[in-house]
C-alpha cells in the first residue's frame, strides 16, 4: 500500500509564510510527477504548483512568485513553502503523487488526506 500524509499546516496571519510538506511510503518503486492542490468548501479543488521527476515546475498563476515546490527524491517528500500570504489563500491543502507501485506496469495517482491552511488576522 501507499500513503501520502502531508503536515505544516495552521493558522498565519496576512503576509507570513507556512512550509506544508508531504511524504509518501509505502511499497514504492518511483515516483513520477508530484503536485499540491487547494480546495475550499464549495469549490473546485484546483492545482497550486507541480513538479516532475526531473525538477520542472509548474505554478498556478495565483502562486507564481510566492510558492516554491520542491522535491526530494531520496526522501520521497514534496514540500511546499508559501511566502506572503493572502487571505484568500485560504484552504485544505492536498498533496498528489503519480507513483509506480512494486508489481505494478502503470503509475497510479495518490492524494493525501490534506492539511488547513487558515490566513487570517
């Protein structure tokens, strides 16, 4: 089996910074493209930021220039670290793994269980 459990979460005010984190185990061969998604109730869960194998990333446009994805491959983590905080950044962060599983030809997508992110004074 294979978990995603992400962690960093809570509450920031206006212009702070949070690193969520996530990490993945389980029985894993490899892992190929990794991503982190918001969601807020009543709305569509949407992409923040993602990361391929590789190291090329990909940012919403709300993210672009405050968000940093990265990765360690050796850890099977993805972090994200979220720098001038706004309000509306308000949401369950959940983090998403294409992974490769022992025994298995195809890759499978995994989410995590996700992790609040309150920005608020």
């Amino acid at each position: 089996q294979v978990q995603l459990v992400e962690s960093g979460g809570g509450l920031v005010q206006p212009g702070g910074s949070l690193r969520l984190s996530c990490a993945a185990s389980g029985s894993i061969v490899r892992i190929v493209d990794m991503a982190w998604y918001r969601q807020v109730p009543g709305k569509q869960r949407v992409m923040v930021a993602t990361i391929t194998s590789g190291g090329r990333t990909n940012y919403a446009d709300s993210a672009f220039g405050r968000f940093t994805i990265s990765r360690d491959n050796a850890k099977n983590t993805v972090d994200l670290q979220m720098n001038s905080l706004k309000p509306e950044d308000t949401a369950v962060y959940y983090c998403n793994a294409d992974i490769f599983r022992m025994g298995s030809v195809l890759p499978r997508a995994y989410w995590g269980q996700g992790t609040q992110v309150t920005v608020s004074s």
